[in-house]
C-alpha cells in the first residue's frame, strides 16, 4: 500500500497534485486525499467534495483499513494529462 501511495505521490508532484493523508481522530479512520493543486473550486476532504471524487478502499501493512479520494479537477487538467501521456 505505500509503495502505491509513494507512486500516487511522485505522479502528483509532477501533476500539480497534491497527496494529503487525513486521520478521524474520534473514530480512527484513516484516508489519503489526491487534490489537484490551483483548481477553479476548493476542495474539500472526503466524498463530499462538489468535484465527486473516486474512492478506493486498500489495506495497510497493519491491517487498517485506509481510504484514498481521487479528486476530479474543474480545469480539465487530466484530459490534458492523458492526451499528452499517450502522443
């Protein structure tokens, strides 16, 4: 699971993305948030974010549950992104 997170991280800095891990202190839950960087909305944390990120469900090396958010961005950067991956 790190070494995916590790990779999600080196793809963001590239990206103007950012990685933020985020931890409920009161119930313990644990998440990792992928936001773009400089985006026409701020974003906020979780699934209720207005942009409807993507979760993903993966298991740490302890056995805790860790849930990942993959922002969608509102300036359409991952169009660009992919056209540009795939020329």
């Amino acid at each position: 699971m790190f070494a995916r997170l590790g990779r999600l991280w080196r793809r963001a800095r590239r990206q103007r993305w950012m990685s933020v891990a985020v931890e409920n202190l009161a119930t313990g839950a644990r998440g990792v948030d992928v936001l773009p960087i400089d985006d026409l909305i701020r974003h906020e944390f979780g699934e209720g974010c207005p942009c409807g990120p993507k979760v993903e469900l993966h298991h740490d090396q302890d056995g805790a549950d860790v849930w990942i958010h993959v922002h969608a961005s509102l300036d359409g950067r991952e169009v660009r992104e992919h056209a540009k991956a795939h020329a």
